[in-house]
C-alpha cells in the first residue's frame, strides 16, 4: 500500500511539475480566440480590437475564428472541450450568463469554464423615433398604460429583450410587446420605420443614431449617464433605483487551465484596454471599460449568472 501511495504521489508531482513548466514557457504558438458570434458584431469588434494588441504583448498571433449559433452556446461548447492549455479562447458575451437559465439543456455548464477577463461593458437603452408621442421614460410608461406600444429587439433570449421585460413587467408593470428581429440593425431598422415604437439595445447598436439624431434615448440603463448619450437619463434618475443592465464581452478558457496562463492572459488583456489607442477605439463604440483582476473576473461573471437568472425567471422564459 505503502508504494502505491508513493507512485501515485509521485505521478501527482510530476503532472503539477508539467503545468508548471508549461506556464513558464507560454505561449509558444498561436493562440486561438473562438467568437460565439457573427463577423462585424458587438463581441467581434471588441475581440479584434484587444487581440490585435494582446498579440503584441504575448509575442504570438492571436487568431480569432468566428462560431456563432445558438446564444454563443455553440462557441461555448467547443472551447470548454478543447485542451485547458491557454491555447484556446472563448469570446463571448452576457448571452453566456443568461444561457445557464434560459436553455434546459446546455451540454456545458459555467464550471466548464475560467474566467479569464471581462474588459467592456456597454449599457442596455431604451430609444424611440423622434416622433413618437413620448420622449421621457415617464411619458413613455403614461403612453403604455393608456395605448399598445411595442419594443424591439435582437431577439428572443437576448440581453436586450430580457432587460427591457423584466423592466416593464416586473418594475415598471406595464404592459409592452416584444417584437423580436434576427438582430440589432434590423431592430433599429423598425424603429426608424416606425414599424415599432421603440427599441431596445446596447449602446453600440445604436450609438450612430443617437449622434446623427435618427433616434432619441428614453433612458440608459447604468449608474451613469452614457459618454455617447449624456443627455439621456439613467433609468435610476427617472425613479426606478438600481436598475442596471448591460451587455459585455468577456474571454473564457477551458476548466483546468492552469493558474497561472489565466493570470498571463488576464494582464495582457489589461494591459492591451489600457493602452490609449484601444481605450478610445472602445469607448469611442459606446463601451465602458473595466479592469478586473482574475478573482474579480470570476465574482463579476458569478453575480451575473445570478442576475440574469432571476430576470429569466421572472418572466418565465425557457428555451429546450
């Protein structure tokens, strides 16, 4: 008994010797970062401003492959079963956070995942056609109870949508209807139409609008006003305290990747947010940026699976 406690020992010692000497030596090749999302969306463009950077910090390239399908779950799926050796990214968003309540049946689970950095975070809005009857969330909510208004948004499931009928039902209780769009420009598309009453959507999907004046902000949810939008009014202002939603990108490797690859990339992902150049390309899309180490990482992402889930049950929503 005595040697198998011994051999196993030793084997024990020599795989944590293997990742430690791993860590020491990484990245030796090039690093992939999986998007659960589309070429030219939100969670695209914020990779592909912090790889470009992160690639120089590392000293290898960082390629970014897109997977999108299913909420990011697709995407999600495949980095959790690839090797926990650093090599392999998952670029997601807040959808990653809702999905653990929203889906019945996911074939991976949050603690397949590290989390490694959430970087940006853009705030969720409500907008509306500048000629539409109300202007104001209070004007608004007044329009609601006494008409139909419809809302418009990327989709069933989506932040967006889970945020604007959690608020209107459960705070706000009035009732509004989602019409749902396979997207955000054509959820904007509406709304300029005038198809629909409002939208709501992140501030990057419609940040264009809000500065060339197609589109008017009822109001942002966030602590603060947003730099794209400062005169719209938090949803807190308007009477409904600590009302926050928002919708960020955050980058994720297998369980078990060792401690220390998670510390490296976390830095590097830091670093390449702090540099001047990238700060303003993200900022300037309507994103606030964020520094966290990579316990606040996991406490961050921990507390949103929380919210979210609440927000999903609330309204009953399930998807099988």
């Amino acid at each position: 008994m005595k040697t198998k406690l011994i051999t196993v020992a030793a084997g024990a010692a020599a795989v944590l010797g293997a990742g430690a000497a791993q860590a020491q030596t990484y990245p030796e090749s090039p690093i992939s970062v999986v998007v659960g999302y589309s070429a030219g969306g939100f969670a695209d463009t914020v990779t592909r401003i912090i790889a470009e950077q992160i690639s120089k910090t590392l000293g290898q390239p960082v390629v970014v492959e897109n997977q999108p399908g299913a909420a990011s779950n697709i995407a999600a799926l495949t980095v959790s079963q690839a090797d926990a050796d650093g090599y392999t990214i998952l670029a997601t968003t807040t959808s990653v956070a809702i999905n653990q309540t929203l889906y019945g049946a996911l074939e991976y689970g949050m603690d397949d995942l590290t989390a490694v950095a959430v970087p940006v975070a853009a705030p969720e809005v409500l907008a509306v056609h500048p000629d539409f009857p109300a202007q104001s969330l209070e004007a608004f909510l007044d329009y609601a109870r006494e008409n139909t208004v419809t809302y418009a948004t990327a989709g069933v499931g989506s932040g967006s949508h889970i945020a604007a009928g959690y608020f209107f039902s459960e705070l706000a209780g009035v009732r509004a209807i989602h019409v749902p769009f396979g997207g955000g420009a054509p959820a904007v598309g509406a709304v300029l139409g005038q198809q629909v009453g409002a939208t709501a959507i992140t501030i990057p999907g419609i940040a264009s609008q809000f500065q060339a004046g197609g589109l008017n902000c009822v109001a942002v949810a966030a602590p603060q006003p947003s730099a794209i939008a400062p005169d719209c009014p938090t949803y807190s202002a308007s009477g409904f305290e600590d009302f926050v939603a928002q919708s960020w990108v955050g980058f994720f490797v297998p369980a078990g990747t060792d401690a220390e690859i998670v510390a490296l990339l976390n830095t590097a992902v830091n670093e390449a947010i702090a540099d001047p150049a990238v700060a303003e390309r993200l900022e300037g899309l309507g994103n606030a940026i964020q520094t966290l180490d990579p316990e606040q990482t996991t406490a961050f992402v921990s507390d949103e699976v929380a919210s979210w889930g609440e927000r999903v049950e609330a309204l009953g929503l399930r998807i099988d």
